[in-house]
C-alpha cells in the first residue's frame, strides 16, 4: 500500500472529470456512483457488484476519467474494496460479510483502506484476482465473476480437493477464503445461492421495517416469495433460517397437496395467521403447484385475492390480513425457469390456471440447487454434496466423527467416488439415504465394506458410474499427479524436439524453453497440472467399464494381452473419451459450437469425435498414442479384455 499522499480522495459533487489529477491514485466508495445513478446493487453479492462496476467502466463514459487509470481504489463500504494496480484488477472482501452502508458519504477513506490491508495481513480479509474480460465479455455474461471458482481454480486438486478437505475436516478453512452465507443453521458458499438467500433476507428485513414503522390499523400487502429446487434440497429449510434469525416472524406450514377444496385451505390459513403480538406470521404453502380437482396447477387462482389484497374468505366471512409473509415452495418444477411454460403451445394453460397473474404477485425468486449439477458449468455442485455429506454423518455417524480433532475417517477413494458420481437420483434424499443405510455402527472408518448393497445403491444413484469410480481411485488415484507429469515432459521434449527439426536457432529454443507451458511440474499454473490429470483419470473411470474391450491394471510382465502401442479401433476409442473430455470442460466454462472465438467462447471443436475435423483427430491420436508408455513409467499398463 503506498503512502497517503499518492491518493486523491473524491469530493462528493465533484465532477469526475474534474475530481482527480493526473499523478494521483483516485481513491472513492461504490456509494457515489450508486449516488450518481449507476445501476450497481449493494448487499447481494461482491462478485455481482464488481461485474457491474466493471461493465459501467467499459460502456458509460460518465467513467471515462476513470476508465483508463492504471490504479484506482473503489471501497466497499468497510468491508471490501476494488483494487486496480498497474492494470490488473483484484477484490478485498471480508468473507463472513457483505457490503454495508456504515460509511458516511463525506468520510475520509483513506484510514478506511488502511485498516483493510492490515486486516489482510491479519486475515481478516481475503484478496483475489478478478480476471480480465472485454467489454463484450462483460456485457454478454458469458464469464461472471465467481471469487469461489477463482480460489478452487488457484488450489491444488481444485474442487475435489476443496470438497474432500469440507468432509474430512469442515468447511472452515474454506469460510476464510470466500464469501460465505450463514443464517442459523444454514451454511452455502455457492454464488447463486449467497445472492439468492441474500435477496430473500433483505426482503424480510424491509418487510420487517414496514411493519415497524405502520400506523396502528394499517393493513401491508403480504410479502410472496416462491422457492424451487429438486427433490429433498431443503426448499423451506433456508428461509427458514433467514427467518428465525431475524426474531421477528412466527412460522406455520401448509401442505396444499392434502386439501381437495379451498374452503379448508382457507381455514388453514385462517389458523396460520394467528401468532402473537408483535410477531408477523410467515407460512408456507408447501406444494403450491399441486393439482386440483385434476387441474394441474389448479390452486393457483386461489392464492390471487390473499397475495394482492390481503383478504380471503372463511365460512362467507371476508377476512383481512394485516401483514404477512407467504413463502411457495414447488413441487413440480427444480427451477423457476421450469415452472413457466416452455414453449407457445403451453401458455394457453398456463394462463387458464392464473399463472401469469401469480407470478406478477411474486416479490421474490429463490432457486436452490441440491446436490446435483444444475447445468453443465456448475462445478461447485460437489462442494455442496460436500457440506451436505458432512452434516449427515456428524449428526448420524459418530463413530467415525472425531469429535475432539473435528475430524472424518473416511476411505478417500471412496470418498472421491461419492463426491463426483454422475447424479443422487433423488437429490439429498438419496445421500441421506445412503448414509443411513450404510453399516456404521461399531466402526472407526468408512469404507467400501459398510455401503448398502449394490440394488439399494442403485436405488439412489447410478450404481455403475460409482463403482468405475471407486474402482479407479482405488488403483491408480495416489498415481495420477505422477503420471501426468511424466505426460508434460514428455510433452515437452516433443515440443523441442520438434522444433529441432525444422532447425530452429538457439534463440528460438531459449523463447521456447521459455514458454509458460513449457516450465517445469512444480512451476506450472495449477489449472494446466489440472488438466493433465483430468487426462488419465477420464480415460482411466471409463476402462473400469465392464464391457470395455481395454483395461488399465499394474503391469504384468510376460502378459501376452498387454497393449505395448495404441492403433486402430483401441486408439480411435481412447481419442473419442479424450475429446467428448474436453468437449465436457470447455462445456463447463461456457463454451458452445461456433466459429473460432475466445472472447464468445464459440469453437468449431465443440462436436463429436465423429464431426471433428481429420486434422484435430490427428492432434488427439499423437496425444493419446504416448499414454501406454505414460502409464509403464509409474508401473501400470493397458490390456486387451477377453471377450
């Protein structure tokens, strides 16, 4: 941090094309652009707040005295700050909070930034790099701003690493790193969710402070809020929490699914409402999108009059609400998306049911994501199998929970396999259930030994895809980082020598050695190490196929089944898996099929083997031919299965 006088703090009023010199390092609070009518939300998420700064720097050239600054100081309010220092862009955040608004807007900033780099020292505050994006990056959303993957992308063995550390020894490391949202018993780091139950919390409180500030006979329209998510992932849990923590609501539920009329619907409601004083009545209308009288979505009309007007009707007696909170939870549909019509031929419905009109009453939206991806780029799905996983055993399995050191005896390669299996059939119910029904009782440790049989397993996930994993991890996992980096030198070496045939000059090779790819194990970006692992362990989980024609298994030598060099159908099978791989991440990323462009993540590359250009299968075949000689340098080897 450099000293006082190299700042110019901003003079609210100020114009900014005026407010800093040339020599100096503008240093002033996201509060006065959100005062000069920039669109940049406070207290739902840092990574929202930094995008949308960022894309008011890109676009608006109100910020054009800041655009082209080299180092600035955007605070946080006390909690965080927006670095910019020779160019390249970072984040301070306090990970247990989010922005606040305790800074007046005439207060001198810089101690403010002073205390948070010494709280970073302290580690009180956490730091991050915000990747570089382009305008049309930024504007697009194609690449949003995520502190959780930029840390997990940054930390050896990235998410599963994260996610095995969550179970064996607790999340808390992890809390002191990113941003984290914790309401009772409620604990997420995912990004959408932070945002999501951030929005609902704000919500209530505002309801709160409505409800507070009312003259005594007042009526407050209620607040509605609509949740979604799969199966068993806790839809009225997380509100609940939120709620509870305020102190201020008194909380009923209604499962709509067991009226068959309105009028007991109503007197249900009638009953909820009543709480004592001082309390505002929160109720939840579980399986609000039931069927009613064989109407799919039937009750939905009903809900129309108490959402808007407050009013509802009870033995023909109009009755009125002075203030409440109705939470939907859905039934029917894992996202919001999912509950509104899909396509023109099922909007007729939708509106004989009334939905449009429910949802013009909806003040909120939370999607919860459960344990399963929720789309092809969500990676953190396995940190919340993680938290998830942990929870359950420290409740249910106390055996093998330590509870002086905190910590879980767990098989780690069964572990893996728990983690990065396909899907949980029925969201966390299936991971409960598994948990429940495995043979914990008078053990120290969790192994394979105490699952439930294979047909209950397969009750609850894809039986096959956990055990290819299982099977893998449990061979060749302690080998993987070995093997990959016999793959980059020998990647390596091939680069150079390449180069030495086409008689490259001395200076050349020196830029090539040079090259970050080219740096030794050790030196080389944790993603690329990644990478290479991510290699061997594909290929490797889909060898345990039983009705693979090739296997993977320590060398037996004199063997006469054993593949010595890759050709023909083995090499042109193990090409394909490599491919539909890399096809999978950049999926994960975002990217999809289209002419070449980065900054629009579109690749003609994203297609099947069987598309694929002659010329990039010829890529993937030299790649894929060195992995027998790989694999016999750690002491394992491929081999043809009998039939």
């Amino acid at each position: 941090m450099k000293n006082r006088k190299f700042y110019q703090e901003y003079v609210p009023g100020q114009p900014l094309l005026t407010c800093f010199e040339e020599d100096k390092i503008p240093l002033l609070q996201m509060r006065h652009l959100r005062d000069m009518d920039f669109p940049i939300t406070r207290q739902i998420s840092y990574e929202r707040t930094v995008d949308e700064f960022l894309l008011q720097l890109a676009v608006n050239d109100v910020l054009l005295p800041l655009r082209n600054r080299k180092d600035m100081v955007i605070l946080l309010d006390r909690q965080g700050a927006v670095l910019r220092e020779n160019g390249g862009w970072s984040l301070l955040f306090t990970p247990g909070l989010g922005e606040m608004l305790t800074l007046s807007e005439e207060e001198e900033l810089y101690p403010v930034l002073k205390e948070l780099m010494e709280k970073e020292k302290e580690g009180g505050v956490s730091r991050i790099s915000i990747p570089e994006r382009s305008m049309k990056v930024l504007a697009s959303g194609l690449s949003p701003f995520c502190i959780l993957d930029e840390y997990c992308r940054n930390r050896k063995g990235g998410y599963m690493a994260e996610a095995e550390k969550i179970v064996i020894a607790g999340p808390e490391d992890l809390y002191r790193h990113v941003p984290v949202c914790r309401y009772g018993n409620l604990s997420t780091v995912d990004k959408e969710e932070v945002e999501n139950y951030q929005t609902i919390h704000l919500l209530l409180e505002d309801y709160v402070a409505r409800y507070d500030t009312a003259q005594k006979n007042e009526m407050i329209r209620p607040l509605s809020v609509a949740v979604f998510g799969p199966p068993g992932s806790g839809k009225s849990f997380g509100v609940n929490q939120i709620a509870l923590s305020t102190g201020r609501f008194a909380l009923t539920s209604i499962n709509v699914s067991q009226y068959s009329v309105p009028a007991d619907l109503f007197e249900a409601l009638d009953e909820a409402l009543l709480c004592e004083e001082g309390k505002i009545p929160l109720v939840f209308f579980d399986e609000f999108d039931s069927e009613l009288n064989g109407m799919i979505r039937g009750w939905l009309k009903y809900f129309l009059a108490p959402m808007q007007d407050g009013e509802y009707s009870v033995n023909g007696k109009l009755r009125r609400i002075k203030a409440a909170v109705f939470v939907f939870a859905g039934g029917t549909a894992s996202r919001f998306r999912e509950f509104l019509p899909a396509d023109p031929s099922e909007e007729e419905t939708f509106r004989a049911v009334k939905g449009p009109d429910f949802v013009s009453r909806l003040q909120g939206i939370l999607n919860i994501k459960g344990v399963n991806p929720v789309s092809p780029g969500d990676r953190s799905h396995v940190v919340r199998r993680a938290m998830l996983m942990r929870g359950q055993i420290i409740r249910n399995s106390t055996g093998i929970y330590e509870k002086e050191s905190g910590l879980v005896n767990i098989s780690r390669s069964m572990l893996s396999a728990l983690l990065s299996v396909s899907e949980y059939r029925h969201g966390a119910r299936s991971l409960d259930f598994i948990l429940g029904m495995s043979r914990l009782s008078g053990v120290s440790r969790f192994t394979p030994s105490c699952l439930p049989v294979d047909e209950q397993l397969d009750l609850h996930m894809d039986v096959q895809d956990f055990r290819k994993r299982l099977s893998f991890e449990q061979m060749m996992g302690d080998y993987v980082e070995k093997y990959a980096s016999i793959a980059h030198a020998r990647d390596c070496d091939k680069r150079l020598a390449e180069a030495e045939k086409r008689e490259a000059t001395g200076k050349e090779l020196e830029q090539i050695k040079k090259e970050p790819g080219m740096a030794d194990w050790a030196d080389l970006p944790e993603a690329v190490r990644r990478e290479y692992m991510a290699q061997i362990r594909s290929v490797g989980v889909e060898l345990q196929d039983y009705n693979s024609g090739i296997g993977l298994r320590p060398i037996l030598p004199g063997s006469a089944d054993s593949i010595e060099e890759l050709y023909g159908p083995s090499l042109e099978k193990l090409c394909e898996l490599e491919h539909n791989r890399r096809v999978q991440e950049l999926t994960k990323d975002g990217w999809h099929r289209g002419a070449p462009d980065p900054e629009a993540k579109t690749s003609p590359e994203m297609v099947s083997y069987e598309e694929l250009e002659e010329a990039r299968k010829e890529e993937l075949r030299l790649s894929v031919r060195n992995i027998p000689e790989n694999l016999r340098e750690i002491g394992f080897e491929l081999y043809r299965k009998s039939v």
